[in-house]
C-alpha cells in the first residue's frame, strides 16, 4: 500500500465513490489497476469487497490520504494545503484571519512556518522557477512572444517598416496575413453528415490533413522568426555589422541554412567562422614577424610602427610621381617654384603671368597597363597619349576609317566626323595622322 496526498481538502473536489456514491473522505482507497478514470472507493465499500465491471477485490490498491508531513515534521500535508488556501482567501500578512480559518495553528505558527517554507527556502523558489520555466515552453508552441526582439518596433499600418516586418502586430504577437493565408476556403463547404459514402468521407479526411499540414507549417514559420529574432530587422543587422568584412559575407550566404541549425547552432556556426579568419589574421601577421627575424612582441610592435612609417613616406612619394608626370609646363612649373620660395622667405608672392591660351593644356595619357597598347607603334602611342585616346578605342577608329577608305577609294574630313562621333578636334587629329603614315588617301 502506498500513501498519497490529495490535491484538495473538500470533499466536493473530488469523484464520488463508485460503490455507494457519496463523497469520499481521507482516508479513501484507489484500485492501482483500474483506470483511467481513476476507481475509487470509500472505506465501507471497500472492507465489503465491491466489484463493478472489470474491477475486482483482489486487484491491488493505494490509500489516498494527506495525513502525512510534507516540510516540516509538525504540518501535514492537509495542513499545508489549508495554510496555502488560507492565505490565498485572506491575503498575505493577516496571520490571524490565517489562523482562525485553519483553526489547528497559531497565528505565529503559519507566519513563521510559511516565511520558513515558501518565502525562504531557496529549493522550493527553484522548484517554482523551474515550473515556470516549464509552463513557459508548453505554451510557446501557441504564442509568439519573439524572445531576442523582447521589444519590436511598433510602425505605422503600411509604412515601409511594416511591409519589412511582413504585417506584424506586436500588441497581437501576430500577423496580419498567415502563409497560406487562404487554406481555410478549402474547409468553409466541407460538413460531415451520416449519409457520406466511405469514399467521399476519406475525401473529406484527406482535405482535413492537408489544412492541418498547412497549419504546421504556419506554425514552424513563426517558430523559426521567433528563435532568430527575425521580427527586428534593424536590430538584426546591427548585430551583422560587428563582424568583418569576409564574415559578414558569410553570414548572408549560410543565412538560409539558418531554418535547418536552429539559432544556438548557427550561432555557434557563424563565432566558429569569425574565429577562423581572426586566427588565420593573426597567423599570417606572425608570419610576417618570423620572415623579418623578429623573436619578441617588443620587436612586434617597432616593427608595426616602422612599416606604419613606410607606407606613408611611399604613399607621398607616389602622389609625387603622379603630380611630376603630368606637369608638361616648364614655365608654368618655374612660376609655381618662385612662388613657393617667396612664401618661404617671407616675401609677398608675386601673380604669376597668365599663358596666352588662358588655360592649361591637359596632361598626356598614361597608356600603362591599358588594353591593346601592345599593338600600337611608336607614333600611334604618341598620338594617343596627347589626344587622350584609349588604344582600344583608336584602334577600333582606324580600322573604321580604313574599310570606309577602301570602299570609297578615298575619305573626306567630313566623312571621317559623320563615322566616328566624337570631339570634332580629336577627329581631325585621328584623321590628319592616317593620312600622313599613309593608311588612308584623300578623296
């Protein structure tokens, strides 16, 4: 025999005996074999041996009863029960309004034995947060709470916010269309009635399954932008910022592999790939340090700060290069260099004179690097670097100009500007040097 505590103290809370009726009071005997329902049965049924149906005497039994210590020696667990309700039905503090509806305890008993027990005892706060917790998960397949977006931005109905939240009301933890947001029309006709044949009534099934199949997955959308905080975009890319570059492209590859990891798992996935690349970084910078000799981070760090250095001084050197190669103008270059030393001396820097054209020439093309300079000859790259024409491009004009050459048996100027349309002096220029290396004839 076993002793089990009751949920409740009223004898109205619970079933009726089975053999007479009447209200059961502790302590009453359950049939350990019978059930669900439960079979209970009060002491005078029982000691007569009742039998109903499937239930037989001899079928082994448990004694129902709360008379027995819970936390504390000296409380039962009828007691217990009734210092809970107690405090429930009179509020927390009034201990003797407590007291006087338990009737067996003091007033300075139930406040200190529930300040002791169920205020105080760090077991039993566990045990309230772990039925919480529990509570929680079993009501979260219905919810959408959106735990990483505890508070997602409220916009305005239709705004742009909105459409990139795809309708969600946070007031509602909802949305207002659902995937398949018209799979209950297939349902609104269906009405199972006596008279269906078998096969119609499998039909009707069948249609039932598929909108239940339908509702899972509604279900297992929602569950996937409520794991991954999907509902706060904005916030959601922040967090991708504050990886690098190479990683931040990773992220948005693997995101759709996201639905398959779970959040923790792509999580751990996506730290797992940033930690590669910073170590391969670190890598590759030891390397360095190994190449150059050094053996000490002190070195490391006089080797940073001089490498810092020369890529500045060889920054400014290439702009110089740069500004050197373009300046064709001695004159113009003779001024800028008096003035200069005029302001150095401290003397009022004098104007320079004005050429006669009123403006600067532009620098020559530099043709390194650029596509089909390999197939121009000397003259050719000559003619491209002061017209400023890219080798493809002249090389694409020519061969223009020389079949409309041949076809005509000669070219005009004019006829040269209405094939190639670009600045009529560039033209002029192209169509002059044909002539005199002898790759086209005037008409």
């Amino acid at each position: 025999m076993e002793r089990l505590a009751s949920f409740s103290n009223d004898p109205f809370d619970k079933p009726p005996c089975r053999g007479c009726s009447s209200y059961l009071t502790e302590p009453y005997v359950k049939c350990a074999e019978c059930g669900p329902p439960p079979f209970l049965l009060c002491l005078q049924c029982f000691t007569r041996g009742f039998e109903y149906k499937k239930h037989q005497s001899d079928h082994t039994y448990e004694i129902m009863t709360s008379d027995f210590p819970v936390l504390d020696p000296n409380w039962t667990a009828q007691e217990e029960m009734a210092l809970l309700e107690a405090v429930m039905d009179c509020g927390f503090g009034n201990w003797q309004d407590v007291a006087n509806q338990m009737c067996t305890k003091s007033k300075e008993e139930c406040e200190k034995h529930y300040m002791k027990h169920f205020i105080n005892n760090p077991l039993f706060a566990s045990t309230l947060l772990n039925l919480k917790q529990a509570e929680e998960a079993q009501h979260s397949e219905t919810a959408i709470p959106f735990h990483p977006a505890d508070d997602p931005p409220r916009p305005t109905f239709d705004s742009l916010l909105s459409r990139d939240m795809a309708g969600y009301m946070p007031a509602r933890a909802d949305f207002v269309e659902e995937f398949d947001n018209y799979a209950e029309w297939d349902l609104r006709d269906i009405d199972f009635v006596e008279d269906d044949s078998d096969i119609l009534h499998a039909l009707k099934i069948a249609v039932v399954d598929i909108y239940h199949s339908r509702l899972k997955e509604r279900q297992r959308r929602k569950k996937i932008i409520r794991d991954h905080g999907l509902i706060n975009l904005r916030k959601f890319q922040i967090l991708e910022r504050r990886y690098p570059k190479e990683v931040q492209d990773l992220y948005e590859t693997m995101r759709r592999f996201a639905r398959i990891l779970g959040p923790v798992e792509h999580d751990k996935f996506i730290e797992s790939h940033a930690l590669e690349f910073e170590l391969r970084r670190e890598i590759k910078r030891l390397q360095e340090y190994r190449a150059a000799g050094i053996t000490n981070f002190c070195s490391a760090r006089t080797y940073d700060h001089l490498k810092k250095t020369r890529e500045e001084e060889r920054l400014k050197r290439t702009m110089l290069s740069e500004v050197l190669q373009y300046i064709q103008d001695s004159s113009a270059c003779q001024q800028w260099l008096s003035r200069q030393a005029d302001i150095d001396s401290g003397l009022t820097p004098t104007v320079p004179v004005p050429s006669n054209s009123g403006r600067r020439s532009a620098p020559p093309l530099n043709l390194t690097g650029l596509p089909g300079t390999e197939k121009l000859n000397e003259k050719e790259k000559e003619l491209c670097q002061m017209v400023r024409l890219v080798p493809g491009a002249y090389l694409e004009y020519k061969a223009a100009l020389v079949n409309e050459c041949n076809k005509q048996g000669g070219l005009r100027l004019a006829q040269a500007r209405a094939l190639i349309k670009i600045d009529v002096n560039k033209t002029r220029k192209i169509y002059d040097f044909l002539i005199r290396e002898g790759y086209i004839t005037k008409a």
